[in-house]
C-alpha cells in the first residue's frame, strides 16, 4: 500500500482572466476513472491536464450539508424521473466519486466481465486480463476485509445473522487501511483513513508530470477537422460561485471522466452527443434498491462502525441482487424513517434500537441522461417489472437474516406497510406494494456512454476520434456489485491504451 499527501492542485485565483494551457491528453474529471487514466498517462511520459469542477481541497464536515454543497455534482440534487423518483448521488472533488462513497471495493464478477468479452469481441476485459490490474489496485489501495474491531454492532448483527441462514457473505472489502469506524464515510472521512483516489492515483499521477487545474466547469469541446483537440470551461470561485476566467485545453486527446450522469450531460451542453456515438446518455443503469431496518432489544447504533461493512447473496436463488449493511448518521437515518414514524421525535426515539441493510440489484430497468439548458441533468428512468419483485425478493431475504441476527422486529422504508415480527409478514405487506411506494435512492450511474456502442474497446468514440471516456459510463452492462474498482480498472485499461496508441 502506498499513501501520499493529497497532490497539489491550482484553483480558481490562479486562473485570473484566464489560462490556457498545452498537453498532449486532457482528462476531464478527477475521480476513479480519471485517475486511473492519467496515472497511467503521465507515467507513459504524456504531458497530462486534469480539470476538476471541484475544489482544491476538500471541505469535509460532519454534516450532509457541508458534502453536498462542495463534493456533490450538483449540490446533490439530481433526481430520475419518470415509473418512480429516484435521487441519484455523484461526487465532485480531487479525488470524485471516491471522497463520498461507503469504501466498498468489490471486483468486477467473472460472469460481467465474460459478457464484456462476448460483447466487445475483446480479450483485454477478461477475468484473466484484468486480473494482475485488480491485484495492483488492491494493493495500491490498501483494500482489504473490514476488521472486527471496527465492525460495529450493526454490521456484526449482519455477519451473525448471514450465517445462520447460510448464505455466502460477511464483512466487505473496503480501501480503508486506517479506518477506525467512524461511520462518516459519505460526508467525507475524517481522519484520513479511506484510501480515496487523492492520496493514491492523482499524486503518482502528479508525480509523473501531471497537472491538476481544480475549480473549472468545462462547457465545450473542441472540435476541428473532425477530431477532438481540447476543453475549455470557466472558473469558478469554491465558496461563492462566483465566475471567473475561462480556461482552455489544447490536447489531440480529451479523456471525458465526469461520471456516468456528468459525462453524457456535457456532451449534450456542448451539441456533440450525436457526433460522439448513436446513443450517447441512453442505457442508464442505476443499481436501485430500498431498504430494510430491524429493532432490536439492545442499542445497535447503526451510524457506528465501518460504513457499510458487511453484505450476503445467493446467486441461484437471488440472482443480481446485492444486500449490504444500511450506514448513516442520526439525521440521514431520521429523514429516512419519517414515512414509517410520521415525526422525527418517533424517528429519533427509536433510532439507537435499529440495525438495518440495503438491497441493491442489478437492474433490468433503464433510463437516460440529456441536459436542461442551464446545465442540470434531464435524468429519466423507467423500472422493468421483473426488478421490482426482485428488490421485493431481496428484502424479504433480508429480514431473514436481520431476525436471525437477532432483531425482533423488521420493517422496509415503504408506505403503506409497518412493523413485522416475520420475514413472512413483511413479504405478505410487500405483495401489492409498487414501486411508487418505495423510498428509492441510487448512487451508482452507469452504462450511458457504452463500449460496444458509442466507444470502441479503447473507450474512443466511434463517431469522434480524439474523444475518450473512462468513466462508470462505459460499462456496457449493469455491474451488479458496488462500481468503484470496476472503473479503475477500466480507467487503467483505457489509459495504457491510449498510451500504446501514442
């Protein structure tokens, strides 16, 4: 494991009334994918440009607000539409996606990546290819089973129930060498104890030539005799948003990484999406799910411990569906009961007594991302039936192993159900339930700018030569488990392609 300071960064004062600057790549976005990409890059001695719409630094605060308003695309508000609302997550910041996420670090299934294969008419995504780069990743990161003394109780409970009912499982592998189990992980680590991409990627990255411009929101892409040949986007301040300087990249290779919603709502903005591929922001997967919480005789404290620490599965009975432990501080976890509880008093009253798991699957449903005219994300999203009833499947297998981890009660976040001393009752609750009565939460787009379709198995567009994307939107299927590896690994695939390619 290896573990530098955060790389050094110019931001929005540097800028002044602008600033232009020559590279032979520009990467778009500095979080897993990104990373990967110029890490390999500029250690292929390419002269790399990372732009970032974030700040230089990150601004964690224990609370939500803090996250959302500087390390959120968006400021956290981007909604799907359309069968159900869905609020979908997506980070910002020297290091992306990854400041924010729970840590989970699961590699991509053998039975994913042969489908790639298959699709792609590519060896470079077989398990056996990607394997030595999961190996390097995984120990660059420092990634590695959740130890019990920072479990906590909530993820114990998971553990001891998974194992009763027999299910594979147990405590998940996360980048966190130095977690001590605060919990925070969503609102940005504390102490430092998550290898997120900053202190691992950005400053070998760094080390090797590259160069960080932070507080920049690109808006263009340019374009000349056909090819790709530069970005260029406009400063603004961190704090006040106030615009400044336009910056402006000229590079023969622009590797767009700003997230499988960030991504195709730029090439939308900059009228393009139809050059780069024929179906650029359709596809999108979002790997929903809803949770399940039970009370127990004893304090559980669920916001105490690893951050989503612990998961099981059945792949023959409960095929892409993905149940891992329900992490959040006290008023994330109050916010989340109120349609259960009807006023936060109940909420926080019952709140120590709780334990609890997200199912997530591996959707079926798809949905797409467009652009609204003053930038946001249009994201629509529609269910496949066969999704809903597997979510429903999922949580009542859930139950069953909070009961026999040792809650009394259960209960999902739906309306129009309640309290149930049996993974029966609940099921029984659930049958009539649609998906409109579900309180519903996404944090893993994928799948909207796709290899196979609108890239080649390089990650160039089919239509843009020049382009290049690494990011979550070139999975040309749902994952099935948490992306954050997955898109590394991409990344790096990607960038030494580009780098072979010269």
């Amino acid at each position: 494991m290896k573990f530098y300071a955060p790389p050094p960064a110019f931001g929005f004062e540097d800028v002044g009334e602008g600033r232009d600057y020559t590279a032979d790549v520009v990467v778009v976005g500095a979080g897993p994918g990104g990373s990967a990409a110029a890490r390999q890059l500029a250690a292929a001695g390419m002269k790399v440009v990372v732009l970032e719409e974030g700040p230089t630094t990150s601004r964690f605060r224990p609370n939500f607000g803090q996250t959302m308003r500087y390390h959120m695309q968006e400021g956290g508000g981007m909604v799907a539409q359309g069968s159900a609302i869905v609020p979908i997550a997506a980070g910002r910041g020297i290091g992306g996606g990854s400041l924010i996420n729970s840590a989970i670090c699961f590699r991509t299934p053998d039975y994913i990546l042969d489908k790639w294969v298959s699709l792609l008419g590519d060896e470079r995504y077989s398990p056996a290819a990607l394997a030595p780069i999961f190996d390097e990743l995984e120990e660059l990161l420092g990634i590695g089973p959740v130890t019990e003394e920072t479990a906590g109780k909530n993820n114990e409970l998971i553990v001891r129930g998974t194992k009763i009912k027999g299910y594979p499982g147990g405590l998940i592998r996360r980048n966190t060498p130095f977690c001590q189990g605060c919990g925070l992980c969503n609102y940005g680590c504390p102490i430092n104890g998550k290898a997120s991409v900053n202190f691992n990627l950005l400053p070998e990255a760094v080390n090797d030539g590259a160069v960080i411009q932070a507080d920049v929101k690109v808006d263009r892409v340019l374009v000349e005799g056909g090819r790709a040949v530069g970005v260029s986007g406009v400063a603004h301040h961190p704090d006040t948003r106030e615009p400044g300087g336009r910056v402006t990249v000229r590079a023969p290779r622009v590797v767009l990484s700003c997230g499988a919603i960030g991504t195709p709502r730029l090439l939308h903005l900059t009228g393009i999406a139809d050059v780069v591929g024929p179906g650029v922001g359709d596809g999108l997967h979002l790997h929903p799910g809803n949770a399940v919480m039970g009370v127990c005789e004893e304090d559980i404290y669920l916001w105490k411990g690893a951050t989503q620490g612990a998961f099981f599965e059945d792949p023959e009975r409960l095929p892409g569906v993905l149940p891992h432990a329900f992490t959040a501080p006290p008023e994330a976890t109050a916010v989340t009961l109120l349609p259960m509880m009807g006023d936060m008093k109940s909420a926080f009253e019952l709140m120590p007594k709780l334990c609890g798991m997200v199912v997530m699957i591996s959707d079926k449903g798809e949905g797409s991302v467009g652009a609204f005219s003053d930038g946001r994300a249009r994201i629509t999203y529609s269910f496949d039936k066969n999704d809903v009833e597997r979510i429903k499947a999922g949580m009542v297998a859930t139950a069953e192993v909070l009961l026999a981890g040792g809650a009394k009660q259960v209960f999902g976040i739906v309306h129009g159900t309640g309290f149930c001393d049996t993974a029966e009752e609940l099921e029984a609750q659930l049958s009539d339930r649609s998906i409109r009565d579900f309180t519903l939460y996404a944090s893993h787009p994928m799948s909207t700018v796709r290899m196979g379709r609108d890239l080649d198995a390089g990650g160039q567009s089919v239509g843009l030569p020049g382009l290049y994307v690494a990011d979550a939107s070139v999975f040309p299927t749902a994952l099935g488990v948490n992306p954050q590896v997955t898109t590394m690994t991409m990344g790096t695939v990607i960038g030494r392609s580009i780098a072979e390619a010269g």
